[in-house]
C-alpha cells in the first residue's frame, strides 16, 4: 500500500516569508508526527497529533511554527517569516498508535527547506 | 534536543564484515527502535526492542538493550555495500507521549 507521501520534496524560500508543508499520512494511522532534521542538530521532534485528542506542541521551537490535522489525516506545518536557520529537513511520520508498547512510525521522504 | 548519543560517529568496514553501533540514552523507556537513513532523506524502521526484552534478532541485525545502563547495540552481520547508510537509534520514553527521541546517529560506509 501507498506509504506516508509529503509535499513539495524540496522548497526554497526568501526570509521573512511563510511557507506550508504538507504530509500525507498512511490511510488509518490515527498518530501523526512532525520532526526536523538540521545538520548539527540530529533528529528533533516538532509535533504529535494522536486522534482527535490536543496536538503535543511541546517541540515546536518557536510561535512561528504552527501545525494542523484536519479530519484526522492530512497534516499542514506552517512556518511564519521563515529565517535561515529553519532551513533543514522536515519528515512526518504516521503511527498505528497502539496501545501496546510498539509505536513504529512510518516516515515519509521528507521536504527540504532552505532559506535564503 | 537530542537525548541519546552513538558512537561511533562514522564508521567504515569491508563487505562481509560485522558492523556494531551502540547508542545510549538517558530517561525510562517503552521501547527502543533502530532506524536507517539514506541520502539524508526518508527513515526505514529496521528493529523495535521492548523495554523487557534484552536482545532480538531480524535477519541479519541483532539487537540488545541493557536498560540498567540505558544503552542498546545494533550489530549488521556479514555487512554489504547496500547496507551503507546512516543509523539512528529512537527512544519512546515513558510519560513521553509516543514522540521518539533521536540519538545523534552513526554513519555506516561498507566498501567493496
């Protein structure tokens, strides 16, 4: 089956505009994750949406990040007045979420951001 | 802010070798996932040890987890060239809320 899709794959954009990412997670995972990857930063989680419970916004670096989830698939990330360091790879990933101990998370490609 | 660490940073074998990487971290666990990356892009889910679990095996990965040293290997037997990529090591702590937190990854090169 189709795994979680995002768009663009690549995006460049001047500092000081906003721009929107979009992630298409796998059909029926009800858990959705953001995280960004930057050279010398790893791996770092942004945002969680589990059903139709509150986001977990608590890696979110700035209130010009923003996230949403509506009719509980398709994810939007949102950058207000973009700066150069916000230039790095921004992956989703979505998750069966079971209730169990496994929490495998399926990653998309990826979109690479760079700021100029 | 990355809670795990690996080591090696890099490294660099022959096909047919073994490659071990270890990861440690830092706060109680769910369970502890390996992930593989190419091209810095997409992550492939590779391996998931359960917190009570000391050691699992898939195909060619072998596993283990010491939860009283919060630390877990990742050993790649009878390596290939396919196998170069870079590896990351997750963890789902506990009370975290299902978010993975990264270690800084190991950059794997198998030559020919």
């Amino acid at each position: 089956g189709a795994g979680v899709s995002q768009s663009p794959s690549n995006k460049v954009t001047e500092k000081g505009k906003d721009v929107e990412l979009r992630c298409d997670p796998i059909s029926g995972h009800t858990a959705l994750y953001w995280y960004r990857q930057s050279l010398g930063q790893g791996l770092e989680f942004l945002i969680y949406f589990q059903g139709n419970s509150a986001p977990d916004k608590s890696g979110l670096p700035s209130d010009r990040f923003s996230a949403e989830r509506t009719g509980g698939s398709v994810s939007t990330l949102t950058i207000q007045r973009t700066q150069q360091e916000d230039s790095a790879v921004y992956l989703c990933a979505s998750s069966p979420a079971r209730r169990d101990s496994y929490n495998e998370q399926f990653f998309g490609p990826g979109t690479r951001l760079t700021v100029l | 802010s990355q809670q795990g660490e690996e080591d090696p940073q890099a490294l660099s074998i022959q096909e047919g070798e073994n490659a071990t990487m270890n990861c440690s971290y830092k706060t109680s666990i769910n369970n502890l996932q390996w992930y593989r990356q190419n091209s810095g892009r997409g992550l492939v889910h590779l391996i998931l040890i359960r917190s009570n679990e000391r050691e699992k095996h898939s195909g060619r990965l072998r596993v283990t987890l010491d939860t009283s040293k919060k630390s877990s290997s990742l050993l790649i037997t009878a390596s290939r060239a396919a196998d170069t990529a870079s590896y990351f090591c997750a963890t789902d702590a506990k009370g975290g809320g299902n978010k993975l937190t990264f270690g800084t990854g190991t950059q794997l090169k198998v030559e020919l």
